[in-house]
C-alpha cells in the first residue's frame, strides 16, 4: 500500500464519518449521546460488513470484481453457506446474505426500513455475541449493536435511508491491509467529538499519542511474544493499542476494565479496528479497585505489560469501607485516601491504581508505565512517599520522564510517567522533557505538542541509559535513598560553578567599578529619603 494510497483513503474515511455526522446533525442530534451511539456502532457496522467482504472474497475468489456478489453468495446451498463460517478468519463476524450492506441498500424504500435496520444490527449481534460481546463485572453481556433509530422521534425510516446511503459511497475493502498508524489516526478521528469528559472520570477517553508512543517503545525495547498486557482505566485503549502495535497484535493478549460502558464500547471498536478481536471477550466494564474482575488461582492475575492513565482525582468515598476489607490489604499497601469533609471529588484515586498496578505484575519480570501528576515523585509524606519507598526498597523502578507541562489539552496538571520494572536491579534513569515541545492551540485550551524527533530522543535516552546534561541522569537505587525517595531527575543534575581567569589589575578595577556604582546607589537612596520625608511633614501640615 502506498503512502499515496493510504492519504487517499485516509481522507474518503474521515469524510465517510463527516457524512454521518451531517445525518445526524440534519436529524437534531449533533453532539448529542444518540449522534455517539449512532456513529460509532453504523461506522462499526460498515466496517464488519466490508471486512466480511473481504475475506470471503478470498475464500471465493469468483466473487471477486462483480457489483451483483451479494446476490451470488446468497444462491450458495444453506449447507455449504454454513461450513464457510469454519473456513472464515477466526476474527471476522460471520453475516447471512440478508444482513449485508448491499441487501439493505436494496429495500431501503420499503415500509418499516428503521426496524429492518435495527433488526439487521441486532441480529448480527446476536449471531456473533461469543466474539463480540463486552462483559460487566457480574458476568453480563453487553452486545454489539443496540437500536439506532430509536434516537430520532420521527423520520425514522429517512433517517435510516439516509445513514445506509452513506454507508455505499466508500469501500473499506481497500483498507483492510493497512496498519496500525492509519486505524489509530482514524480511531481518533472518529471520537475527538465525544471526548470532552477526558480527565474528570474514569473514561479517559484518549491519551495523546505522543504519551502513549513513548511508554510503549519504553517498555517493549526488543521482540517479544506470547504476552498479556492490561490495562485497569483503559477508556479507549490508547494505551493498550500502542503497546499491543509495539508487541506485535497477534504477539499478545489484552486485559481491560473500566468502570465506564461508554469507554468500554470505544475499546471494542478499538480491538476491532486493531486485529485484536481475539481479546474483546476480556474487556471488563466494572469497577476496577473494588471489584477487580480478572483473577488467576484465587487471587488478581498478574501480567507481563500494564499501561495506564487513571483518574487523578474522584470521588471514591462510598467506596472506602470495601476497600479497606482485609483482603484488599496486601493490594493496597500504602493505604486508603482519608475521605475529607469538603472537595470529595479531589481524593487522589491515582494512588490506589498505582498499588492495584504494582500488585498486578508478574513477580521478577513484570513491567509498567503509569501516567501520574509530577507532585507524585516528590511528595515527602503519605501514601505517595510509602508507594515510592516500596518501589525503590523492592528494586522495581526502570525510571521517571517528567513530560512538558500542557501535554493534555484537557488538565493543566503537569504529569510524569513511572515505569517500573521488577527485573531492574541495577541502575535507574531520571529524566526532564518538561523544556521539551511547542505550544499550540486545541480549542480554547493550550497544548503542548512533541515533535518526532523529541519522541524519539526521549525513548532512545532511556532505552540507552544516557546521561545527558540538564536532561537525564541514571543513579542507583542508593542514591535515591539519600536523596528522600526523590524521583525528580532536576534534584540529580550536577550543580555547575563557572571560574573566570582574571588578573589582579582586572579585579581590582571590578571591585572598584562597584564600589562607585553602590556609592551612587547610596546617594539616590539618601535623596530618595529626605525626599519622602519632606512630603510627609508637608502632609501633616
């Protein structure tokens, strides 16, 4: 596929979304729950149709280069339609020929066309519920398409129309061999409308990319494979797609939970888009610190990757009696948040994901990255303090980068990523991008953006253990010690003293030069004094 090629497609697929959107606006719902509802799961629906398409095109290469292919394959036998689902790629929704786009497009001027859309979409839902579906905590199953029309109270039938007739313009067919940058460029695309709630709750919808490249390339330096990677406040998955893309998607499992159905549903998507279907069926939506869904041998499973962005702050104070139980005590070591008597909504629930994080990795290899605020790897007492000693007491942490302050749009929190390591015991890198980036414009917000080049200078410091002047350290886990557990690379930098070489004629007329400008100062200052006290008696007059 040609870079060409890919701008091409990259462009009709963003217009396809615009279009649907305009559907929506037209209909009364622009930004609206329903337009999300609606554009997400119709844009999902076209894509499972196409990728359906595809590869049953090169299962029955005769189906290939005719407009009339729906109509072909639904002449084949129920008995030999049936065997093709074995045949199909394990990750592709299987669909009979009256679910297909072109079949709707057909009877799409008949009476009740809304209900025959709904149907359609819950039909396949239901067909392709074992692949598809997202599950709660409690064992529930949330399928993949709800009704859509029903979020337009008249015209259902021409709101119908008009989505489908959306739909036909473009082919997905042709971009079924492209790669995760073009999926992750659309993925983001299609959400940057529903995103405004990023940082207040637990969907943290979308990590900027820069972020989520640079823990990944961080924490999968070299080939691995067979892997899980999780994610405990996934939102979209950002993260986990980013690392899932370093590893290799047919390299990995992904693990995820979120207390949000909303970002559960865009992770879906994600894992469709992203040749992980495999993996939806351990996509959690729950509540991660009081009910943590997977486990393994009567206790939290442990894994190899995890990667996260949770809440900083929230309002966790009905929870607190559950999470202080006594089998929460080894997960949660360093203790609860104290719930305050005003601002419940700043308890720092970062701080119970960071624990849930270190007791979730596997025992002498497991890795991490973690977004948290930068007072974290400074603070000089409570919880945070406790968390950082563990870390460092236990030789687990890889390092710190300290990331410019603005790099999310939506906080003007600055942040840091702690990676740990439980195989690290050797040295640690401490590293400040906080000089690093330019500052654009996002809305009404200042963001700060990072250039490739920055990307890539950051990861390669770390990954290479460098010491560069004013940017990066690499101490030993005694040297934090001595230093209070801090984790801040400025508190390392070597303070620099400059010596000038100068004769005693030079330093004498320098001691001269100032001694005649402080006796001028001195007079000013004595004019200065007689002046207001003059004004004074004249005032008291």
């Amino acid at each position: 596929m040609t870079t060409e090629n890919t701008q091409q497609f990259t462009e009709q697929t963003k217009l396809l979304i615009d279009e649907l959107k305009s559907v929506c606006s037209s209909y009364g719902l622009r930004n609206s729950t329903g337009e999300f509802e609606i554009i997400s799961q119709i844009f999902l629906y076209k894509f499972i149709n196409d990728k359906f398409a595809y590869e049953i095109k090169k299962l029955k290469p005769e189906l290939e280069g005719t407009d009339a292919w729906e109509d072909k394959l639904a002449q084949i036998p129920d008995e030999d339609y049936a065997v093709l689902q074995f045949q199909l790629n394990a990750s592709t929704a299987f669909l009979q020929p009256h679910q297909l786009l072109g079949y709707l497009f057909q009877r799409q001027n008949e009476p009740d066309f809304a209900k025959l859309l709904d149907d359609t979409l819950l039909d396949i839902a239901a067909d392709n519920n074992e692949l598809f579906a997202v599950k709660t905590e409690d064992g529930q199953k949330i399928q993949l398409f709800e009704r859509i029309t029903e979020n337009v109270k008249s015209k259902q039938d021409a709101f119908a129309k008009a989505l489908i007739n959306k739909l036909v313009i473009f082919n997905f067919e042709n971009i079924m061999e492209e790669g995760f940058d073009f999926f992750s460029t659309i993925f983001e695309y299609l959400i940057k409308d529903y995103n405004s709630n990023a940082g207040s709750s637990y969907a943290e919808y979308y990590t900027p990319h820069a972020v989520s490249k640079i823990m990944a390339n961080i924490l999968v330096p070299k080939p691995v494979s067979n892997v899980t990677i999780y994610d405990p406040s996934a939102g979209s998955g950002t993260l986990l797609m980013n690392l899932a893309h370093a590893i290799g998607p047919d390299k990995c499992t992904v693990y995820s939970q979120d207390i949000s159905q909303k970002s559960s549903n865009l992770l879906r998507l994600n894992l469709v888009l992203n040749q992980l279907v495999h993996s939806i069926e351990n996509v959690i939506q729950g509540n991660t610190m009081t009910d943590p869904y997977h486990r393994k041998d009567g206790d939290v499973r442990k894994f190899d990757y995890i990667v996260s962005n949770p809440p900083f702050k929230l309002d966790f104070s009905d929870d607190v009696d559950v999470l202080k139980k006594k089998e929460n005590k080894a997960r949660f070591f360093a203790g609860i948040p104290n719930v305050p008597k005003k601002k419940k909504e700043s308890m720092a629930i970062y701080t119970l994901f960071l624990q849930h994080i270190m007791y979730s990795l596997k025992v002498g290899k497991g890795k991490a990255a973690i977004v948290v605020p930068t007072g974290f790897i400074t603070a000089q007492s409570g919880i945070e303090k406790k968390i950082r000693q563990k870390i460092v007491d236990e030789k687990m942490l890889a390092g710190v980068v300290s990331m410019p302050s603005n790099i999310f749009a939506t906080t003007g929190t600055n942040v840091s990523i702690v990676f740990l390591d439980a195989a690290n015991k050797d040295e640690v890198v401490l590293l400040d991008a906080s000089n690093l980036g330019e500052t654009v414009k996002e809305g009404k917000n200042q963001k700060t953006v990072l250039t490739k080049d920055e990307e890539e200078h950051i990861i390669n410091t770390f990954t290479q253990k460098k010491v560069v002047e004013d940017f990066s350290v690499v101490v030993s886990y005694d040297e934090i010690k001595a230093k209070n557990y801090s984790l801040s690379a400025g508190q390392y930098f070597e303070v620099k003293i400059e010596y000038f070489d100068i004769t005693k004629n030079e330093f004498e007329n320098k001691i001269k030069a100032l001694e005649t400008d402080l006796m001028e100062l001195f007079e000013k200052s004595t004019d200065l004094e007689h002046e207001i006290k003059a004004n004074l008696k004249e005032l008291k007059l």
